[in-house]
C-alpha cells in the first residue's frame, strides 16, 4: 500500500477518521494524503462582485487554515509519517472521486455518521455517492469508532461466483494484520438445512481462497442489515466488508443498496470494494 487519501470537512466526526487513516498509514508505511473540498455559497440578486470575491477569499483562507491545523495535529502525533494535503474548491463528492481517479489511492479513508430515512432518501451521504463511484476501496469510519489493531474481519457475502472471486483481494489486508477472516452469508429465505448450507458455503470459499485463519458463518434473518447487525453482536469484528455494485441512476432515488443501507446502521467500520476489484 502506497497511499491512502482521507477527505476532512473538519468535523469530529472526519478528524475520527483521519486519525483513523493516520494509523493505517503508519501500519502500512504509506502517504497520507489530506484533502478539504470547500464550497462556495450560492448568491442570489445583484450582489456586486468585489463582495463575492472577497468572501471567496475569505471562505478559501479558512479552509485553508483549518487543513493546516488538522494536518499539523497529525504530523505531531505520528511524525514519521509522509502527509500530503490538498485543499480544491467544488461538490465535495464530485471532487473526491475526481481526485481518486487521478491518483489512484490503494484506499480512502472516510467519516460516516447516521441518517434519518427521509436524509437517506432524498440526500444521501458524501461517503455513500464516493464509495459507489469512486473506483478504489473506502473505509467508511463510525463517528464513535477508536482505531485498534486488526484482528477480525468479517465479509459479508452473497456466495455468487463474482462475490467469491472477488473476495481473494481482501485478504492482503487480512494478512497484513495476521487477522481472522470470517465469512456471513444472511440467509434471508429462512429455510431449514443451516448445517448443510455453511459446509457449502466453507466448500465454496476455500475453493477461492486460501487463507489459513478463516472460517464461514451462516446467519438467518428476513433482512440483511439486521442479519448482519445481530451477527456482529454475538462476534465483534474490527472491519466488516461488503462490496458495492454500479447503480442505475433512477432506481437508485428510490432503492438504496443494501451496502448503502448497512453504512448508516452499524457501528463497526465498513470496507467497501469496488465493482472494479472484480
């Protein structure tokens, strides 16, 4: 891992994050790279220009100071390590996925916090519109979450073919970590035969993968998210990892994806893959 980019709009919520990627960065010996996109306000009527330039300015110096700020504190705390910042102007989103396909970051490291139903549906999140269309894995940071070693991962998967191919390229981070690597399958048609579904579902994974400290559960419940939340209870894991699909601009108005969904629901960070890592 070369470079793992984090975004910052100087909440707590991102400065939990950034420390977040600080570590990761230091563990994998990488750069870090600190981005802030800011926005221009939108003015309407007969605002004389000298005035909307000035406060341009002024909005720019801010942000400025502010990424400096945040940058300094982490360069204090982990001095060895390699900190690059970018500071752009624009749609935070926008930007982002712009400078992911420019640079091409191993990862990017985000904040999430939680969402109401009506903000899901109608706003969605930064990290949401970066993690689907960026093209690079985004770990996706709780605004509750304190950085620890990695010893468990656990990946949701679907047991398709692709799912399963695709699932050999996390664990370079399991083996980084010398972690456990746990597979869930939800079970969401609630029928009967659990013992022989998970040797299946065993079979098929050690037929893609080889990687000795792994293990596959079977987890019965009508909805993903929960599944997965109420497997999480009972088996605690560090990173839980979901990889995302391309998503069909109108129905995704109205359809949010089941990754979408999870990120605004657990507490536990979430790696989500690329459709491309497939």
């Amino acid at each position: 891992m070369k470079e793992i980019i984090c975004p910052v709009d100087f909440s707590a919520t991102s400065q939990t994050a950034l420390k977040y990627a600080a570590e990761l960065a230091q563990h994998f010996s990488a750069q870090l790279t600190v981005i802030h996109i800011y926005e221009f306000p939108v003015l309407y009527g007969d605002a004389p220009f000298l005035a909307v330039q000035q406060l341009g300015s002024e909005i720019e110096e801010s942000a400025g100071k502010n990424l400096e700020s945040s940058v300094e504190r982490i360069a204090k705390s982990h001095p060895s390590l390699i900190i690059e910042k970018i500071l752009e102007s624009g749609i935070p989103s926008s930007e982002i996925i712009r400078i992911a396909e420019e640079r091409k970051p191993d990862l990017l490291v985000m904040g999430t916090k939680g969402l109401s139903a009506i903000e899901r549906l109608f706003i969605g999140s930064t990290t949401e519109r970066v993690f689907h269309h960026a093209g690079v894995p985004v770990l996706c940071i709780p605004e509750n979450a304190v950085y620890k070693a990695i010893q468990k991962m656990v990946f949701a998967t679907d047991l398709k073919e692709d799912n399963l191919k695709a699932a050999a390229a996390i664990t370079y981070f399991a083996r980084s970590f010398n972690a456990e690597l746990h597979f869930i399958y939800i079970d969401t048609d609630m029928q009967e035969g659990h013992e022989v579904k998970t040797s299946e579902m065993t079979e098929k994974i050690r037929n893609h993968i080889n990687y000795p400290k792994m293990s596959g559960f079977v987890a019965e419940n009508f909805n993903v998210t929960s599944g997965l939340h109420e497997f999480l209870q009972y088996h605690p894991a560090d990173i839980l990892i979901m990889f995302t699909h391309h998503r069909n601009f109108p129905r995704s108005l109205t359809t949010p994806s089941v990754t979408s969904i999870t990120l605004h629901h657990l507490n536990t960070p979430l790696l989500v893959m690329p459709p491309e890592n497939k």
